[in-house]
C-alpha cells in the first residue's frame, strides 16, 4: 500500500492527532466536511491522506500545545509528523481559506457578544478591523495600545491613528471615531485584548473576519465579499504578468485585486494595481485589505460623491477584475463619459448589468481581458434592450467564455452567479464561445453557503487554458463538470442565448448503471439539468408572447 493510501483506525488517528478517540468522533459529527469512514477488511477507518488533508486548516488552540509546540502550528502538522507523513502541498497555496477551529474559538467567539451589543454593526466591524490593521503596520503603536488601561485606551488609540500616514488614517478613521465614553472605552480595550491573543498571520485574520462579518450580515448594500476560491480562479484565468496594468472599477472590499497581488508575487518588482470604491465604507476596508497584505493598490483619494457611478478610464487597462453590485437600480456616469456612446447599445436605466459589462470591455486597452461576475440571468435576459446589447457583444468577439455557478455561493446573496471572460474588440477573435458549467463542483460548506472544489477550480482553469491554447479536447463531460463551444452563429440561432445549459444538453446527461440506485450526485445533476431546461422553456414563452399582436377594443 503506498504512502497515501495508509489505512488509520479512528483510534490510531486520535493519538497521532494527540486529542482523544471522542474529540476524532465529534469533529465528524459536527464538521460534514470530515472525512468519511471507509470499510478496509473487517474495520471501518479513515484514509491517512484525507484525514491530514482535514488536519491541515485546524490550528491547535492554545490550552492544548504540546511542550515545544509553537503557537499557530496545525493539527495537520502534529498528525503528519507523527505518521511520518510529508508537509501539506498546499501549505503556500493562497487559495486555501484561513479559517480555523482556533480562530472561530479564540477570535470569533468572544467578538461576537460585542457585535451583537452594538447598536451600529458596521461601525464595530470598521474598529475591530482598523485595530487589526494597526497591529499590523504599526507593531510600536500597538504595543503602546495592548498596555492601556481602560481610563488611557481612547487617548493612546487616538494618538496611533494620528500618527498613520494620511491615507492609512483616513481608511481607519473609525479608530478617532471611538466613543469615548466609559463603555466604549470598555469595548475598545476588550476587542485590543482579544486581538492581541491571536496568532494567525494578519492577513488570515482579515479575510477571516471580512467572511465573518458578511456572513452576520447576510447582506450588504455597497460590499459584496468575493469567496478567496472563486477570486483566485478568477485571477488565474486573466493571468496577469508583471508589465499588466490591472483594474477594479468597482472594487468593494478589495478582493480581486488583493487576489492579483498574491498571484504577483515574488516577481520582483513592485507592482501598482488601481481600483474604483462606490463608497466610504469600501474605500477603506480596500485600503486596509491591501495594507495588510502588502498589496500596492491606488485607490485614488476616495470615492465618488455618487455611489451610483459608474466609470471605468476608456482603453487603459490590461486586466479588468469585477464584481459588482447587482441590485442597483438607478446609476449615473459621470460627465467626461455621459459624451461618449455606448459601443453595444443604450442600457437600460434600471438594469445595471449591460452597463457594468461594457465599462469593463472599454476599459481594455489592445489585447487586455476581462473578469466579470454576473447573475446568472445577464446570460438570458429577456427584454430586447438587454438581448441586443448581449448579441453585439458575441457578434463583435468581446465575449470568450461564460462559466455557470451556482447559487449561495455568496455571503450576500443567494442569486446563482456567472463569471464572463471579455476581450476587448477584435482581439483574440475565434468565433466562437466557451461555455463551462460548474454548478455540480462545489462542496456545502454550512447550510446556507457553497464553496467551489479544489477539483471543480483546476477544471475551469484546465478547460479555459485548453481551449486558449488549443489542446483541449471539447466537449468535457462528467458528473458534476461540462463545457462545449458554440460559433457565434449557433449562438445567433439561440437569440444571444448565453447560458452555458443551452449549449451543453446533449453532453450533460450521465447514464447511471440500471442495477443501482440513483446516487445523490446524479440526483443533484439531474435537478440542474431539469432546472436549466424550465428557464429554456420560460425563454421560449417569453418569446411566444412576444410575438403576439395585442388586442384591444
């Protein structure tokens, strides 16, 4: 038997893990991630190599450090160590999410009383944050803080903000705002000392909390978070090189762009990165999400005066990373832009979505490419406005590839999304689409969210880049996995359709084996399947009754 696939008892990886044989029976009663029992023999059992995968995002919390143990080390490096395991090969993969049972014990659980107690949410939120980015950046001026008493914290607090470079101060402006009243001095030295406690790396527990906080939330009308999975896809599939000027005209808390940064790095030379903020609030969680992890980001001094917004400089940028907001009813350019028209077609003043997604494809300066998330019915929209700018979109070869994902992969909405791959005009042009459906691969992460899969992300990209470059051989098929081309004119024939089910009908279906039951994999796919086909009859009698000559008296 190779290496990983040695067999453990759940026993054996109790003491490798150094916990007890009941902390190994909680853990998979409480986490429906953990690795299944699988029959070796006449045992039931883990395999090693799952188990230490689990392992690896499970910081041990400090009551239970064996002697020698550092602070921060993971479960997954005792259980390793122990059997004689090597080190996790995704220990420097940035796409791997830094929650851990540590942080969710050690930094969540007592915050959340106190957010809870706030009467303003966001303002705790914007504290807690600013702080953190203070013991970041500033390691002499928290020191100074976590020795406060609670009739000296407001003063010292202030003093540091005072003394953080003009932008810095203005991004944590939060930190002056403070009450200073002696419950609010209480507070402020309560959150001080639970942040001091921790020991996860800064950026971890920032992107860690920005999770957190959107998910208290539920919803957000001006920060839509971009799960760390789903924004380093998107990266890895514009693929920014050192010379690219990147771009994010609407860049909420920062997460593509902070994406970018790590993909950038060690290429060594600094690179500058540019983005947009609609308001305040976002303008600083970007400054501060940069900061913290040493991204280069010019925001510009702040944000428009009207969140509505929309602008996006006219042929500069090389790459374009965007998620915005989808709900917005009423937008407004600015003057310099209100001059020029529209390359695709006037959109409609209450539907965002064509605006945002021919802002990005103009700002594309000559062979530059795009990024955009959408919900999933930009693809099908039905009022011939939309349906024209769409179709002189796929005519004039700005879009390239559409991806299907599902729904509830966001904190702040449950809309099922698409991600659209746009070049600018006449580059690049093939004639035809890619279109990628990766609703079956992602994993329940809680019972309101998804993640994508580490499988599902590396088939995207695998498809994307194969189909680029050629090697690729379409159409891909699996169970919860498929992707085909259609030339433009296949797509002219389906009315500018841009739903990848369109495409993918006769490719989707996986026959199951008779003698067996349906799996709940099949099951899933067969809901999909059954769900895209309603929205193509729906289609199809929108377009019927559009037909209709109306009847009156």
């Amino acid at each position: 038997m190779s290496t990983s696939e040695l067999f453990m008892t759940k026993e054996e990886v109790a003491r490798a893990a150094g916990v007890t044989t009941q902390a190994v029976s909680n853990w998979a009663r409480r986490h429906p991630n953990f690795p299944q029992l699988v029959r070796h023999g006449s045992q039931d059992g883990y395999l090693t190599s799952a188990v230490a995968a689990w392992f690896d995002g499970r910081q041990i919390p400090r009551p239970v450090l064996l002697p020698g143990e550092r602070l921060g080390i993971t479960y997954g490096e005792r259980f390793r160590s122990s059997v004689g395991y090597p080190a996790s090969p995704n220990a420097n993969d940035p796409t791997q999410a830094p929650v851990a049972e540590s942080l969710d014990e050690d930094l969540w659980a007592p915050l959340e009383p106190l957010l809870r107690k706030s009467e303003v949410p966001a303002a705790f939120e914007a504290v807690v944050l600013s702080l953190l980015c203070l013991r970041d950046i500033s390691p002499a001026d928290w020191a100074a803080v976590s020795r406060a008493s609670v009739e000296t914290i407001h003063e010292i607090v202030t003093r540091a903000w005072q003394r953080q470079p003009e932008r810095m101060a203005a991004a944590t402006t939060a930190l002056r705002d403070a009450p200073a009243t002696l419950y609010g001095r209480d507070r402020l030295l309560k959150i001080v000392s639970i942040l001091s406690a921790v020991r996860a790396p800064a950026d971890q527990v920032f992107e860690y909390l920005l999770d957190r906080f959107a998910r208290f939330r539920h919803s957000s009308p001006d920060e839509y978070l971009v799960p760390s999975e789903l924004a380093h896809l998107m990266v890895r599939m514009v693929d920014p090189t050192l010379s690219d000027r990147v771009h994010d005209p609407c860049c909420g808390p920062g997460s593509l762009l902070v994406a970018a940064g790590k993909h950038m790095a060690g290429t060594g030379s600094p690179v500058t990165f540019t983005g947009r903020a609609a308001t305040a609030r976002t303008w600083s969680l970007a400054t501060m999400n940069a900061a913290i992890h040493g991204v280069r980001v010019d925001l510009g001094d702040g944000p428009p005066s009207d969140p509505g917004e929309i602008d996006a400089e006219p042929g500069r940028f090389d790459v374009v990373l965007l998620n915005p907001p989808f709900g917005m009813r009423n937008w407004s350019l600015p003057t310099a832009r209100s001059a020029r028209p529209w390359p695709y077609g006037e959109p409609s003043p209450h539907n965002v979505t064509m605006a945002w997604l021919q802002a990005a494809v103009e700002a594309l300066a000559p062979g530059g490419r795009a990024a955009v998330i959408m919900p999933y019915n930009a693809t099908f929209a039905l009022t011939a406005r939309e349906r024209e700018i769409r179709g002189a979109m796929v005519e004039h070869g700005t879009v390239r590839c559409v991806v299907a994902l599902p729904s509830h992969l966001f904190r702040e909405t449950t809309v099922p999304v698409t991600v659209w791959i746009l070049v600018r005009p006449g580059d690049k042009a093939t004639g035809e689409v890619l279109f990628v459906d990766a609703c079956g691969a992602t994993r329940r992460s809680s019972p309101t969210n998804r993640v994508l899969t580490e499988h599902g992300r590396q088939a995207i990209l695998n498809a994307y880049q194969g189909w680029t470059n050629g090697t690729a051989v379409l159409p891909i098929a699996t169970e919860d996995f498929a992707a085909t081309t259609a030339t433009v004119l296949e797509i002219r024939e389906h009315g500018h359709d841009l739903q990848p089910s369109t495409y993918l009908k006769q490719h989707r279906q996986v026959m199951p084996d008779p003698r067996t039951s349906p799996t709940l994999p099949e099951l899933r796919n067969d809901l999909t399947r059954l769900d895209a086909e309603a929205k193509k009859a729906d289609l199809a009698l929108d377009r019927c009754l559009e037909g209709l000559v109306s009847w009156t008296r």
